[in-house]
C-alpha cells in the first residue's frame, strides 16, 4: 500500500494498514489530507462509508438469483 500523507502518525499509519489488510483496497482520500480538503478523519470516514456501500451492493447482487433456489424452496 502507498500512504501518500507525508506527516502522519503511527496510530494513523496502522488505521490505513489495518483498513487495507481487512477490507482488501487501498485507502482512498488520502491526497485529500495532504492538500488539506479533507482532515484525517473526513478521509477515514470517506472510506468507511464508501466500503459500507459497496459490500450491501456486493451482497443484493449476489443473493438475487442463486442457481438451484426453485430445489430449495420446494422442500419448504
């Protein structure tokens, strides 16, 4: 991973790792801080909600039309 802040601190070093290592994609925003648009936790944020969004996306996707489904529900 690439963090692009150039002063950051351990504690939010390890956030952006952390975020990375778990959810699986870089850390956005992070050129927002440096330019200032954004403060640390504004960008943090930015990325928690973006990856909210994208996983319930994810998930209707693949619930909707599972091979086999009609098999299921017969037994039911």
């Amino acid at each position: 991973m690439t963090i692009y802040r150039k002063n950051i601190t351990t504690e939010r070093r390890a956030w952006l790792k952390r975020y990375e290592s778990e959810t699986g994609f870089e850390p956005m925003c992070q050129k927002d801080i440096d330019s200032g648009e954004k403060n640390f936790y504004e960008a943090a944020h930015a990325n928690v909600q973006w990856y909210e969004s994208h996983t319930s996306e994810v998930h209707q996707s693949i619930q909707r039309n599972i091979p086999g489904e009609d098999e299921a529900l017969e037994g039911k």
